[in-house]
C-alpha cells in the first residue's frame, strides 16, 4: 500500500515538473530561512551558557531618578561591596568587586600588546568556572599576578611555558603569570576576558579609585555576586533593595532614591533595557520579531502547498473516485495525500539542509554570528523530525481532506468541477500569502528608513578625516604637547586636540553644581568631557555664543564651553560669563562659561543630545588623541607616518588608532544587521509567494484553455485574454494591500515609539509597497496568462 | 441478493427538484444477470451507485445480501464495497498514473491481500483477461478496448459477488464491445452476479432479464432465457 502511494507520489512529481519544482523548491526555501531563524534563535536563547552557575550569578544594578526621571545602570559605588560582605554575606557564595572591562598593555620580552581584561576580586574564578589549563586555580590571590586566557598566552609566549613568567602591564607593574584559563567562547559575555588581573592591585592604584573607597556617591565600578543555591533572586531584591539608600555615609545620594537591586545572567544579553527603572526587554524583541517572521516564511511555503495540491485537485478528482469505487475508504485517502506530503517535505527538508549549509557563513556575517551546523546535536535531528512532521500536516492536511471528501458519483460521471468550493479557500491563503508579504516590505522599508532618518541628523562636527588614538597608560602622561607639535611638524596631520572620552561617546556624568538662578532642588545630571584648547577647531565644533578656548588667555584653565542643550537644560538666560561652582564647598575655583556650541552627537544618535560641559582640561586627563589629517596627503601616507612618530616617542607600545567615522558608523550596526536580515527575510518571503502565484496562474490558464481557445475563436484579442486571467489575482493583492496597511502601520507605529527622533511614516511607504506587489503580481501572473492567451486555439480546443 | 423497494432518489438544485428515482422497486437473485435500460436521463446511473454503495438513496429500502443497507454510514458502504462489488464504467476510469498491473492491484491491496498474493491473482487474471503482456503499460498507451478489458480485470480480481457495468461498451466498436460482453457473460457463467446498464438491444440480449425505465421506475420486466 505503502509502495503504491509513493509510486504515484512520485510519478506524479515526475510528470508535473514546474509545480514539482515550485512546491519543492519554494518549501525547501521557506523551510531553509526557518531552519536558520530557528538556529540564530537557539544561538541567542544560548547566551552564556559556558557558565554552569549562569542562574545563580547576578550582576547588581542601580536605579537612581535625576529630577523625576528613573536611569537604571550597572556603574555602583565601592563601599557597595563591604556593606554587602557585612549584611549579607551568608546568602552568597561570592561577591566579586571588578573595574570595567579595559585595555592594557601586556609586555614580554620585546612583544608588547594592548588585551583586554578586568581587575576582579578571587571568587570571580570559581563564580565563572573559568577552565583553568595551566597554573593554580586561585591565581589572583596575590596583589602582582595575573591570569592569562590561552590565546593571551599564546600570543605572549608563543609556544614558551608562561606559568611564573613575569609580564609588564601597562609600563607600569611586574606581575607573574599565575594560570592560563580557557578561552571564553563567543556568544558569552566577558568573550573578551583577555586577562584577569587582581582588584586589589586595581583599587591600590591609581588615587581616584583608592579615594572612593568610601565614596558612595562615585558609581564607578562593577559588583557580581553569585547566589547561594537556596536562594532566590525576588527575596534576595528585596533586601538589597535599601542597602545604599539606608547605608551611614550614603546621605547624599539619597535625593538620587538610589535602589539596588540584582540583573540575572540569565536576563544580560536578552533582556537588559530599562525604562523608568522597569525591565522593559531588549534583543529578545528581535529574538521573537525574527521568530514570527520565520514562522510566518514557512507558512507561506505551506500556503503554497496546499494552494497548488487543491487547484491540481482537478485533475486528480478522477483518481479519488477510482480509488473509492474499488473499496478505499476516506481515511486511506487522507493517508494517502498525508504521505504524499510527507513525502514532497521529507525531499524539501534534505534540499533546505542543502540551502543552509550553502548560505550559513553568508548569513554569519550577515548577522556577525558564528553558527555552525549542529550535525552531532541529537535534539536539532529530534526537532527536525518533528518539524517534518509538524509541517507535512501543516501543508497536507488541508488538501487531504479537501481531495479525500470529493464524492466518487460526481467525479467519475464527469461533471464534478473543483468549482466553488475550492475557489473561497484558495483565495484565503493568496491573500493571507500577500498580506504578509506587503506587510514585511512596509516593515522593511521603515525600518530602512528610520535608519536613514537618524543617519541625516546634523552630528555637529565633520567626522571625516579624523582618526583617534587611545592613550590611556601611564606611559602618556605628560606628553601631549610634544606629540602635538611632533605630529603637526610631520605634516600628517593639520590639527591635534586630547578628550577625556573618545569622539562616538562620553564617559563621564557628574552632578553637583551650583549656578546663577539655579532652581531649588534642581537635580542635574551633565555629561563631562575634558578637552584640550583645540578640540573645538580640531573636530570642527561651531562655537554660538562666546568664543573658544585659547591658549593666549592663562585664565581658560578654569573655563568651560556648554552645548546648546546643556544652556537650556540649565535654564541659563546669558550663558557666556556665568560660573558654575562645584557644591562640596571645596577650594577648587569656579567654572566660567566662556563660550556655547552647537549640539554634537557623540552618543545614541537615535536619542536626544545630552547637556555636555566640555572643560579645560588642566590635569592632562587625555584618553584620546584627536587627529585631523593632513587632506593634501593620501590617507595610508598620513597613517604611516603618524605610526612613525609614535613609534619614535613610545618605541615599546602597540600602535592603534580608530576612524572616527568608522566608530560612528557602529551605532547603526545594530539596526542596520535587523534591517539587512528583514530585507533578505522579505526578499525570500516574496520570492516565494511569487513561486506559489506562478504555479496557482499557470493551473488556472490551464483549467482554462478551453475557455481561452473558444473566447478567441469568438474573436478575443490578446489584451482582452490577458485581463481576463490576470484580473482575479490583482484583485486579491488589492485586498492584501488593504489588509496588510493598517497591520504594518501598527506594529511599525508601535516599533517607531522607541526612537525620539522618529521617522515619520508617510503615505508613499504603502504606495510604493503596494505598487511593487502590484508589479511584481502583474509579471508573476502575465507570463503564463500570455502563454495561454497566445496558445493555438485548435490546438486548445482539442485537449477535450 | 439485491431487493430494492419504493427506492427514491432526488436531485436538488436551486431551482428544481429532479427526481431521479421514483418508488423504484425490484429483486436480483444471486448468479443472476440482468440488464437495466431506458432512455438517457431515466435514472439508471443513479441506480447503478446506489447499488455499488456509492451513492445513498433518498427513501425506500435496498437490501444487500439480506442486510438493509440504505443507512449505512461512508466507512461502511467502503467495506461493503471493496470485499462485494466491483465497477466497470463506460469511460473506463484507470488511474493515469498507474501501469495496468497497477491498477488491477488497487482493489487487493485495499483489502489487505498480502504482495506474493497479490502479484499471483492479478497475473492469474490478466491471463485470462489477455493482456498479460501489456501489464506494464500506462493506460493511455492502450486501446479502448484494451482499457476496458483492465477495468474488468480490475472489478473481477477481488472475486467480488457483484459486478455493476454502466453502459460498458459504451465507448467501444462494436468487436471490441462483443469482446467485453462475452468476458462478462464467462464471468456470470462461473457464478458473478450482474447487473448491467445499456442502450443497446444487441448487449442486452446476453443477459437473462431485462428491466426498463422510465421517469425513475420500473415500466417492464422480460425474461429472456
Ligand atoms: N448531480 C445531479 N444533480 C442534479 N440532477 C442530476 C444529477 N445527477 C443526475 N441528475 C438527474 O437525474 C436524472 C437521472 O440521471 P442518470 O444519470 O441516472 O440518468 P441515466 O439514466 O444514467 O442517463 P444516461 O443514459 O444518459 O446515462 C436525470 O434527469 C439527471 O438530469
Ligand atoms: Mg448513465
């Protein structure tokens, strides 16, 4: 029975070769692009499953309201970390203080090169389960050792043995080399845990970090902690909750209502946006956006199943009635076309295998993951077996039973047309079909647009030309105007100024000012950048009011520039002259406003430019050197001679530097990956519905021909066939069009909110989508209509 | 084995209502063979599927085998069907996409008959049918005549006690169609019950009986042996 089936399964496929094809290649295409969403999917539910306490360890956040508005962040102050160890130290295995992740110079020998790593306390070994391969496995003990990941070491030492090695790091500190841990693979977080050095030797540094030892006001570093295992995460919020509001020493930051509370490992990568101190989400929205979408792609190649089994229903009513004249029943038919299906599936899932091994590494970049074909993972084969099953019911189940409930009567006397009965549920599943597809190119090409719209926002300076070298060791201090005027005489570049944050982001926040008509109770919150006196003429910044900094004037030193936003934020009528004094009635001199610029991006471009106080930097504060090349010059000729000069001056650093443009440029990565995958998910749901249209237009030309061959006979010309076949299917895309608009606009209007800068969803979107359906619609279909339109009509009418 | 009394059968279409069978009553014996004719658009397809099981009459009784059936649900006509009845029809219907060995196997394969068996009693009957050598064949590849010796070697493989033939040589010459009235008559020799629907005289005379219609019932009876 079995072999029957499949015979006439297979010579059916064998004699119908463009449907065969269509419905093959269109369910292996819709099955490969959910394949690929259901792996990226698997990929991002995985996240940092390298760490096997992963739903024991937390990260400890703080939510602070400036001014009624909540920010919730993981920067906490140091005393944190004691008031922790004293209250509740019983309900954690560890509590492991660590600075942020930060580049370092690690010197061996004559090979120098900038890793990066953290400063953490003991407990962060065992907390991560770090694979220790070489060494001791409590390496941070001591205040001058350090732990190196593999490829650390292999870069170091090559193939030398590292263990009790003694490294330089930073120009600064000897430090042994305790232990070599595994690699941290990608798709985990701290992936770029180059090294672990020991907080102690962090905290005992540098004076900034020693004086807020008992600073509740400077959030400054990172708190991880891991659970004990009979403890919850609700129970334990709700005695963190007040730990810094009700600590002695934290009166100040008590205006701030700072409330503490820990974020899961669990909830890092995909849920880690907050607003008004609330979880509100984050990537797993692409995570369920990427999932429906999928799903929605293989429904449509199902649609196309079942559309072309029930217009082939016609031709195989004949079989139907033979079969149940000679004894089978409904149920063996059902059986059979299921099989049937399976069958058709089954050839389409090893053809979609085929499509994904093919476009896995393009997809990787596209989406800049490193997924690989799970061919040991026994569980993607079970869910693949239940996937073929799942969709073969899926897509056989409506023409099973629909071909299955033809009565034998009518079939075999020949009257029996798969007329009207067949007609309204075919012309669901084109619409459904279409309304999706409109639906994903509106969404697409507002998301495109949205993107665009943010990437024409006036960023305020010209980022072109300008590149930017950290120098954040010890080894610059000091330095700038040497390599200011070294660079500058080298003719590489025509103008150099220092920041304390790079170009693309601000580092800083401080609050705790007093000015001029200040209002009572006033919580303000500046982003803070210091800034040598040519920043302003080297990045291109447009000065308002005022004038800019200058070296002719000694008293600049205590001068500060605002932002245009930074003038209104703070209510100030006539900025320029104005002071500002810092309220802890220290002896430091007050600020004076000498000049106002215009605002500048140097943040989120999707959000609001913050109020920014650029201040003469008088300390040497300098992270980063702003260059702006020499535009006479080629830019490789530029590079290579700033190399030089660096070189000359710090024979022993690695050179490294950044465009800035280029650094501007990643904060669209992320919207511009959704949007790329959207477009290539569109591009193949179109693709496919399209296949589905062009065989469902050539059945029904072919129902036709008849028709066709006795209307031209009658003396129909071309034109007149061509809308006779060609008028049904537009006026299904119509409808979609009209269905899929007011979706699209919704969830998109929904999507858009999150962006304060928005774009506005305008009226030639749905046009342009719904003409291109139309469009694309008219050539699907006109080419079998014409096929059919231009045929013999003798030949036609002889098919009878 | 058939006794059918006051059958009735209507068809409804929006306008009209066609009675297709009007208090239709009559009695087959088994080992008999009986002829239905009357002019096109009596009722005598109609007939015909309700004997087969194909179709549910609309008021009256039909008894099968002493067993009424007329209430019988879909499942059940089918086994009734497979295990007792066996169709020829005047357009042959054989599945196009199946070879002649093929389609003479469905009805065995239907009732369970296991491969080794099968492969015996389809050859067994395409032997006697003659076409043994074109058991490969599509049915399309075949002549009319031919095809409709398939569809006889197809009704008679599962033994059936009843063989229901509408218009059988309807679509065949006349030595073609001489050819399937003679199978037909060699079956009901060996004991095959069978009832036969036709408008020609000449192939009514190989049955034993034959009932006229009109209208939807029965207007004579002449017995011819
Ligand atoms: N599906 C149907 N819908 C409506 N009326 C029908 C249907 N099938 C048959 N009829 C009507 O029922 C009556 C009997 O039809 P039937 O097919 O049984 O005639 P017949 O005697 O076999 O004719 P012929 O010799 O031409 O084959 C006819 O009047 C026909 O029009
Ligand atoms: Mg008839």
């Amino acid at each position: 029975m079995i072999r029957n089936y499949f015979k006439i399964a297979w010579r059916n496929l064998r004699k119908n070769k463009i449907y065969s094809f269509i419905n093959i290649f269109g369910l292996a295409i819709g099955m490969a692009v959910t394949i690929i969403i259901g792996l990226w999917v698997h990929d991002e539910l995985n996240y940092n499953h390298y760490f096997k306490n992963r739903d024991k360890i937390a990260q400890v956040f703080q939510t602070q309201t400036f001014n009624g508005n909540k920010g919730t962040g993981s920067a906490i102050p140091r005393p944190l970390e004691m008031a922790m160890r004293e209250q509740h130290s019983d309900k954690f295995k560890h509590i492991v203080m660590s600075s942020w992740n930060q580049p370092s110079y690690l010197e061996y020998k004559d090979i120098n090169i900038s890793k990066n790593g953290n400063s953490m306390q003991e407990g962060a070994i065992d907390m991560l389960g770090l694979k220790i391969l070489k060494g001791v496995k409590d390496g941070i003990s001591d205040r001058y050792s350090i732990m190196l990941s593999a490829s650390t070491a292999k870069a170091l030492f090559g193939d030398e043995e590292p263990i009790g090695k003694i490294i330089k790091a930073n120009s600064q500190y000897d430090l042994k080399v305790t232990a070599v841990y595994e690699d941290i693979p990608v798709n985990n977080s701290f992936s770029d845990l180059d090294f672990v050095k020991p907080w102690d030797l962090y905290a005992n540094s540098m004076d900034w970090v020693k004086r807020s030892i008992d600073s509740w006001g400077n959030n400054s570093f990172q708190l991880f902690v891991q659970m004990n295992d009979d403890q919850t995460l609700d129970d334990l919020n709700k005695q963190i909750e007040r730990i810094k509001l009700d600590a002695p020493g934290a009166e100040d930051t008590k205006q701030y209502n700072p409330v503490m509370f820990l974020h899961p490992m669990d909830d890092w990568h995909l849920r880690s946006e907050f607003k008004n101190g609330v979880k509100t989400g984050g990537r797993i929205e692409y995570v369920w956006l990427f999932g429906i979408i999928g799903l929605f792609v293989l429904l449509l190649a199902c649609i196309n199943f079942m559309n072309l089994s029930t217009a082939r229903s016609e031709k195989r009513a004949k079989e139907v009635g033979i079969r149940k004249s000679v004894g089978s029943s409904r149920e063996q038919l059902i059986r059979q076309f299921l099989g049937e299906s399976l069958f058709v599936v089954v050839i389409a899932w090893v053809l979609a295998i085929i499509i994904v091994l093919a476009s896995l590494d393009g997809f990787n970049k596209l989406a800049s993951k490193a997924i690989e074909f799970p061919w040991t993972n026994p569980s993607f084969w079970l869910a693949s077996i239940a996937f073929v099953i799942i969709t073969a019911v899926l897509s056989g189940s409506y023409p099973a039973l629909y071909l299955s409930s033809f009565n034998p009567v009518e079939v075999l006397k020949g009257t029996f047309k798969a007329g009207k009965l067949a007609h309204l549920p075919r012309k669901v599943l084109v619409v459904t079909q279409f309304t999706v597809s409109i639906a994903l190119i509106i969404g697409t090409i507002i998301i495109l647009k949205q993107i665009q719209h943010t990437k024409n926002r006036p960023i305020g300076y010209s980022k072109e030309g300008l590149i930017q070298i950290p120098v954040m060791s010890q080894d610059f201090l000091g330095k700038q105007d040497i390599m200011r005027n070294a660079f500058l005489s080298s003719g590489a570049a025509i103008a150099m100024s220092t920041s304390s944050s790079p170009t693309t982001n601000v580092w800083s926040n401080r609050s705790g000012f007093l000015w001029e008509g200040k209002p009572d109770g006033f919580q303000e919150d500046l982003a803070w950048v210091e800034v040598s006196p040519e920043y302003v003429s080297s990045l291109g910044l447009k000065v308002v009011e005022g004038r800019d900094f200058s070296r002719e004037f000694p008293t600049d030193s205590n001068a500060v520039l605002l932002n245009k936003t930074a003038v209104k934020y703070m209510g100030l009528n006539d900025p320029v002259g104005k002071l500002i004094r810092s309220d802890d009635d220290g002896e430091d001199e007050p600020m004076k406003v000498i000049g106002v610029v215009e605002d500048v991006i140097m943040q989120s471009p999707y959000e609001p430019v913050k109020q920014t106080i650029f201040v003469f930097d008088r300390h040497g504060n300098a992270s980063y050197y702003n260059l702006r090349l020499n535009p006479d010059r080629s830019v490789s000729q530029n590079l290579e001679t700033i190399e030089q000069v660096f070189k000359e001056h710090f024979p022993n650093l690695p050179f490294s530097y950044q465009f800035v443009d280029e650094e501007y440029a990643q904060k669209f990565a992320a919207e511009e990956r959704i949007a790329s995958l959207a477009s290539v998910f569109t591009v193949l749901a179109i693709l496919i519905s399209c296949l589905g249209l062009f065989g469902l237009a050539s059945f029904v030309a072919e129902q036709r021909t008849k028709e066709i061959g006795v209307r031209k006979v009658l003396g129909a010309d071309i034109t007149n066939l061509w809308m006779l076949l060609s008028k049904d299917f537009l006026t299904l895309v119509a409808i979609s069009l009209l269905i899929a608009s007011p979706l699209a606009y919704f969830f998109m209007q929904n999507w858009i909110t999150k962006f304060t800068y928005k774009t506005n969803i305008s009226w030639w979107i749905f046009l342009m989508a719904g003409m291109g359906a139309i469009l694309i619609t008219m050539i699907t279909v006109s080419f079998q209509s014409l096929k059919a339109a231009t045929a013999n009509p003798v030949k036609s009418l002889r098919t009878e | 084995m058939i006794k059918i009394k006051d059958l009735e059968k209507y068809y409804r279409t929006e306008e009209v209502q066609t009675v297709a069978l009007n208090k239709l009553s009559f009695e087959v014996k088994e080992g008999e063979f009986v002829a239905v004719m009357g002019p096109s658009g009596c009722g005598k397809s109609t007939l015909l599927n309700i004997i087969g099981l194909l179709d549910d009459p609309d008021g009256g009784s039909f008894e099968f085998n002493g067993i009424e059936v007329s209430g019988y649900k879909e499942r059940q006509r089918a086994n009734l069907r497979k295990h007792n009845i066996g169709f020829v029809f005047q357009s042959f219907n054989l599945i196009d996409e199946l070879t002649v060995f093929e389609n003479v196997e469905l009805p065995l394969i239907y009732t369970g008959v296991k491969p080794a068996e099968r492969k015996r009693r389809v050859e067994e009957v395409l032997e006697k049918m003659q076409i043994m050598h074109r058991r490969n064949h599509f049915p399309q590849q075949l002549s009319g005549g031919q095809q409709q010796r398939v569809a006889v070697a197809r009704a008679v493989v599962n033994d059936p006690k009843l063989i229901l033939a509408d218009e059988p040589t309807g679509n065949l010459d006349s030595s073609n169609g001489n050819e399937v009235m003679q199978l037909l008559t060699e079956l009901n020799e060996q004991g095959t019950t069978i009832v036969m629907v036709t408008h020609s005289e000449h192939d009514a005379k190989y049955s034993h009986r034959v009932i006229r219609m009109l209208d939807g019932h029965k207007v004579t009876e002449s017995l011819l042996v």
